[in-house]
C-alpha cells in the first residue's frame, strides 16, 4: 500500500447530546475538501457502552470522571493511542475547527528522538516561558505508550487531564513543534490564506452558536456551554464558518447525519466566569450581538 492509501486516523472530540452537530458537519466537510488521503474520523463522544474508549456510568462512577474537565471531551485526546492498541498514528482535533490544507501533509509531520507527539508550541516572551497547545496534535500511538498512564488510570482519576497537561509542560522533549498554522486560535491576527487549520477556540465566540443555540431552544434543550456568548471580533472568519456550512449541506451533508441518542447528563466543569482567550477579548468593550443578548437573556431566567 502506498502512503497515500493510507487511511488517516482523526480523532475529533464532540459533545454526546448532539449540541455540537453544526461543528461536527462542518469539520467533516472541511477534512474531506481538502485531504488527498482516505480519512477515517472517529467522534470522542461519552458512551454507555462498556467496550468504547469512551465509556462512562456517572451513576456508579465508572469509565472517564469528567467533573473537572472545561468541555465534554477535555481528557479524551490522552486515551488515544490506547484506543488505536498502542500502533501506528492519530490525529486530534477538538471539533470547533475548519480545515484549510491536506491534512496528509500535517499526518506525516516528523515524530523524532524524545517526541511522541507533534504539536503547537507556543512562546510567551513576556513571561519567558513556552508551552504546548494539544487540541490538535498528532500522536505516535507506540512512543506513547511508555509515557502515558493505561486506560483504566486515565479514566479514574478526575485529575489526570489536569496533571497530563502539566507533565508535558516538565517535558518539552516530548513534544515535536510544528508550524503554528495548524492550531491557528481565532486567527491569531493571520489572513485566512496562510492558516492550515482554524481553531475557533474561545467557547464563547464560537461560530456555531448562531446555527446551534436557536436549534437547540427549538428542540427545548441546552447547550453545554454555560458561559457567556459574545460575538466573535473577526467578520472574514464568521463568513469563512458560514460559507463552509453552507456548502457542505449542497454538498449533501446534514446535521442529522451526526445525531445520536442523546447520552443525557453527565459532571463538567461551570465555565460561567468564562474569559476566553487574548485573541477574542482585547476589546472586551465590543458591543454584544442580538444572539448574544437574546441568549444570554433567555439563558437568565432558566
């Protein structure tokens, strides 16, 4: 077989109580317009089920214990290379992103000496220091396995996102820098021709939310974030999410194509308080769009 035969492996993390379906089509579509490759992408969703990576029972506390993770995928990017039996490699991406660039050319990124996964690595020159951005990131599966705790570990200790994330800080050599552009964080002040990936990371400026909160107020649910919503600060990258939407439903894609039986409720973290990022909320004095007041008003008297 020939490496461009090769099927990528792409792990996205998603919400279980279909909150996140416009995301979900929308990074699907923006994968398969762009990639050369045969693509196959699993969707990190907690299950009922006793034989997925992704099991969980909240009523007996078993599987993953997610009362303190941000979103409802936080720890899940960690299981990974036990979910592929330790061979071969993985792509992670959290599902709030678009794909602008051949994902083979970011699935053959060089893996070398201590590393184990490539990733974003970010410098803070203010403070000196450097840290990894792992929400998208690609996971030597075999390397892995001598530096990750196994899948029981993982799932039982409600720290182990919190504790993994500072390990890897200690741990620099771990991690195989690429080129910024494929985690590029609400634009980070590029033009969208030089951004590999689009990560549409503050939780309360998401693109989504336009689609997604009207749907689910109509199906008399609610979303899983509980934080504020604002707008986001760049027009060109709105634009950008709603012209990939709309082409992946002419290209027959449909929100229902992603829908499950809905996992009800499970423990996360309150993100009320929630302050985004620096990228989104320089101008914290921006006026707040209709969504965002109708939204939030709603999101008031529940």
């Amino acid at each position: 077989m020939s490496d461009r035969d090769e099927v990528i492996k792409v792990f996205v993390g998603c919400d279980p109580n279909n909150c996140d379906l416009e995301q979900m089509m929308v990074v699907d579509y923006s994968i398969h317009k762009h990639t050369s490759q045969p693509v196959q992408i699993e969707w990190m969703q907690l299950s009922h089920d006793p034989q997925s990576p992704w099991y969980v029972d909240v009523n007996h506390g078993q599987g993953w214990h997610t009362e303190h993770w941000a979103t409802p995928f936080s720890g899940f990017r960690w299981g990974i290379p036990a979910a592929c039996n330790y061979e071969g490699r993985a792509i992670y991406m959290d599902g709030d992103m678009i794909v602008l660039a051949d994902l083979a050319e970011l699935w053959r990124h060089p893996i070398e000496g201590d590393a184990i996964v490539a990733a974003k690595e970010v410098h803070d020159h203010a403070k000196g220091k450097k840290f990894t951005r792992l929400c998208t990131c690609v996971w030597d599966c075999a390397k892995a396995k001598d530096k990750l705790p196994d899948l029981a570990t993982l799932r039982a200790d409600p720290e182990q996102h919190r504790k993994l994330m500072a390990k890897f800080k200690k741990h620099p050599e771990w991690v195989q820098p690429y080129t910024q552009a494929w985690n590029c964080v609400d634009g980070e002040g590029l033009p969208i021709e030089d951004m590999k990936i689009l990560h549409y990371s503050d939780m309360g400026t998401q693109f989504s939310h336009r689609y997604s909160l009207p749907r689910l107020q109509a199906e008399g649910q609610k979303h899983w974030f509980d934080g504020e919503i604002l707008p986001h600060p760049r027009a060109d990258l709105v634009a950008l999410f709603d012209q990939y939407y709309q082409e992946a439903l002419d290209a027959g894609y449909k929100l229902d194509d992603y829908r499950i039986q809905a996992f009800g409720a499970f423990p996360k973290k309150s993100q009320v308080g929630y302050t985004g990022n620096e990228v989104t909320r320089s101008h914290k004095d921006r006026p707040k769009s209709w969504l965002s007041r109708a939204w939030n008003s709603l999101r008031g008297r529940s």
